[in-house]
C-alpha cells in the first residue's frame, strides 16, 4: 500500500485535499496530516510516507525547506499558490506540484506521475529547490566575518575559522575549529546567500558546512551520505536534495 502524508496550516483545504485523495486513489493511505513545517519534517522522518504533499507556505518551515531535510525515499508534490513563474519552473524540472485551489483534473495527473517508477536522480529536485530559493543578486561582497553577540560581548568570528552551520530552533549554531559554538540569529538560508558558495555548501535545510574543513564522507547501509569534517567528532547528513553535489569530488 502506498502511503502519504498531508502537510498544510489550513485545516479545511488539508481535509480537502484528503478527500479527493481518498476518491481518487482509494488504495492510497493517508497516514498523517501535518500542521506546519516543523511537525512535517518530524513525521516524515519518523513514518517514511511513500508520498507528502507539501504547502509551500507554512510557519515553522517552509514546504520547500521541508523537502530539503527528506533522507529517505519520500517523493514530493509541493502544494503552492505561487504565481505562473514558480509554476513553471517545477514544471521544467519535472517536480509534482499542485496549484491552489486543487483541481480534481490537476491532481488526477499529479496521481498518475506518482505511480510511475522512481527516478533514478534525484538532481531534478535539487535543481528546482535551488530556482525557487535563489536569493536576488546583491552587488555586497561575500561576508568575511560573522558577528555573535553574549551578554555584552560581540564575537568577530572569521569564516575561514568557521566548520558548519546548523539551524538550532529560534538560532543558528556557529561551529567553530577551535570547538566553541556561538549562537546567531541570521537563518541558515540568509547566511547561504551572503557567504562564498565555493565555499561555503548547504547539505540540509539545517546545515550549511564550510568545504574547507571537510575530512571525509561516507555512505550508510541505507546509501545514505554522511559528511565528517576535521576536528569534529559527529558525522553529519546530507539530504537527498544535496547529495549530487558530492558526486564530482
């Protein structure tokens, strides 16, 4: 049986959607509905639906940066009320989506992509990600230091000396080489756009590591990666999104 997992901050459109889902595929199973991005991102990991339907825009986080933080199998339709541009570009990069409000045509398609097999690559995601994410051009150089405030005290930290990123709640976490760890307020997506991306490479919706410390990486019995990074004891994970980046090195 194949299963899904609705993920939307809309009650009524989230029983909308599962009762068309229900007359549509009957053998399909439903088996949790999400009430923002933080608990979708919870319940996919933890459930390993075959299927989750995400909206684009919902607290927390995001659908788009849900789909970042998928490990496992999970394919994606995004569920967006984005203008024609968006719409567009999922389509050119062959991602399901679904346009608010849900057409039962639209979906029946959606339904008919999604019991086709597996790709093979899942390139096409990152890609799209990567289009719909793409900060506007800034004519500021890239950040050379990044400043952490404790108590009365600011941190000048200087990248070079920084060996990841990762999302921490309300802060973002600065893992340094000399193990100290200092907390921001600037969201891992906002530091992506203002550090070198020679650099600096985001691995997971929550982490953003700097490729200059790398040590090595790993492939797990389920083939998924693990990046290990000098000085620092714990392996951390690429998402699947993520996981072409490592396919040159």
């Amino acid at each position: 049986m194949t299963t899904a997992l609705i993920a939307d901050d809309e009650p009524h459109l989230a029983r909308f959607l599962g009762e068309q889902l229900k007359a549509l595929w009957p053998a399909l199973e439903i088996v949790a509905v999400a009430r923002n991005g933080v608990e979708a991102a919870q319940q996919i990991d933890a459930l390993q639906p075959d299927v989750a339907f995400l909206d684009i825009r919902m607290p927390g986080l995001t659908g788009l940066e849900v789909a970042q933080g998928i490990e496992g199998p999970t394919r994606v339709v995004f569920v967006t009320a984005f203008d024609e541009f968006a719409v567009q570009a999922f389509e050119a990069a062959a991602v399901d989506y679904l346009l608010k409000p849900v057409s039962e045509a639209r979906l029946q398609r959606t339904l008919a992509r999604l019991q086709q097999p597996l790709p093979s690559d899942d390139s096409l995601l990152a890609r799209t990600l990567q289009q719909l994410q793409a900060p506007a051009a800034v004519a500021e150089p890239p950040l050379r230091w990044i400043r952490a405030s404790a108590g009365d005290t600011t941190h000048q930290i200087p990248v070079d000396e920084v060996l990841f990123f990762q999302a921490d709640d309300k802060y973002t976490c600065v893992h340094t080489v000399s193990g100290r760890q200092h907390l921001i307020r600037t969201a891992v997506a906002d530091l992506a756009a203002r550090l070198n991306p020679q650099q600096f490479w985001q691995v997971h919706r929550a982490t953003l590591v700097n490729l200059n410390h790398l040590a090595s990486t790993r492939r797990d019995e389920a083939s998924r990666l693990w990046l290990r990074l000098q000085g620092h004891a714990a392996e951390l994970p690429v998402s699947r999104a993520y996981v072409h980046l490592f396919k040159a090195m």
